[in-house]
C-alpha cells in the first residue's frame, strides 16, 4: 500500500515522497489517507500533520491554512508554511504551549480580531509541536 504524497509551499516543494499512510489537519478535524481513497479536497489549518513510512510516523506541522488534493493513490498538499520536526524536547514545547495559552487567556477586549486570530493560531502550532513530540520520541 503506497500514497505519492507531494507538500508545496510558495518557497517550492518541500517535501515529495511515498507514504503508507497520511493523517491531515483539517478544518473540520484529522483525516486519515489510504491507497485507493475516494477523491477529495478538503481545507487545511494549523495543526500536526503526520506521515507514515515505512511503519514510522512522520510529523511535519502546518502553520496557516492550505489545501489538499486526494486522488486514489495521490496526495497533493498546499499550505503557506509547514514546520519541519527533526528534535524537539518535551519540555521546551510544553513552555511554549503553556506560553501561547497564557497569552491567548490575558486577551484583553481591546485587541483587534486580526491579533487574536494569530495568537489563536500560534496556539494551535504550538499545540501541535507538542504533539509532534510523541511521534520522534
């Protein structure tokens, strides 16, 4: 069982690979990629996405939104950053997590919704390194 799946940012293709399995942060919720699946585009936000290869879970984070193309055996992906996971420590993404969530919690009624919505997705990013942490583990 094998998925071409292809990730492009404007900065070009960051990654093109074969894959056994592929996990997508959507807007509506996680959404698991197989050989053979039904044709699909779907929206894309912030969050963990996760590839397998090989039987290991590779996790690569969105930052913003994007798009996904599915086609049978075919993945298309096209975001506006992504943030490659090589090592990161518990411990250190935690704070930033604890950090991010502080911030987002002291938002005062003053702050306009262009700001709350980048403290809001920093807090999802930081989420998902959080949870990216478990699969280079």
């Amino acid at each position: 069982m094998t998925i071409k799946i292809t990730i492009m940012t404007p900065k070009g293709i960051i990654c093109s690979t074969i894959v056994d399995e592929v996990i997508l942060p959507t807007l509506s919720g996680e959404v698991g990629i197989l050989e053979g699946h039904a044709p699909l585009v779907t929206g894309l936000d912030t969050g963990l996405l996760r590839m397998k290869i090989e039987g290991k879970w590779t996790p690569m984070i969105i930052v913003g939104t994007g798009v996904a193309e599915v086609d049978q055996d075919r993945v298309l992906v096209l975001v506006s950053e992504v943030e490659e996971i090589t090592t990161l420590e518990l411990s250190e993404v935690s704070k930033q997590l604890e950090e991010a969530t502080a911030v987002l919690n002291a938002i005062a009624e003053g702050i306009d919704s262009k700001e709350k919505l980048e403290i809001y997705t920093e807090c999802k990013r930081a989420f998902a390194r959080v949870d990216a942490v478990k699969y280079i583990s």
